[in-house]
C-alpha cells in the first residue's frame, strides 16, 4: 500500500475541505432568478427594454457580486 500524497495549499483537496459559512451566500444568484414574480411583468422598461432582459443582465452583475465577496471573505490570509 502506497503512502497517501502530501497535499500542497493548492490543490483540490485542501480547497475541498473549506467550509466556511459564507460559502452559501452563493447560493444567492443561484435561487433569485429562479423566482418568476421578478420578471414576469414588461415594465417597467429601461432603455426601452422590458424587465426580463435588464433583469438578466442585473442577475450576472449579482453573481459577479456575490462570488467577489465571498472569494474576499474566504481566502486565506498568510505567507503561503
């Protein structure tokens, strides 16, 4: 039987076991687009758009948003 790899701080299964709480924030811009009651309507418009497709826009910036925050709040602060 071989002896198990070491794991260097990069690799997958260290980055696995990070189980820190504001992980589900994450799941934010997974959930919000699913509620119909946010874009089933055509106003109000912007820029001449219905809300659909600024909605969609709106949804990646959430998204942008949400996982800069959570990467800020997670990463690891040290030397390595």
């Amino acid at each position: 039987m071989s002896a198990p790899e070491s794991e260097t701080p990069g690799s997958a299964s260290s980055r696995a076991k990070d189980h820190s709480p504001w992980n589900w924030l994450l799941f934010i811009p997974i959930v919000v687009p699913l509620i119909p009651v946010f874009f089933n309507a055509d106003s109000p418009r912007v820029l001449g758009f219905p809300r659909f497709y600024w909605l969609q826009l709106a949804y990646i910036l959430l998204g942008v948003a949400t996982t800069t925050l959570v990467y800020q709040l997670t990463k690891k602060r040290g030397g390595r």
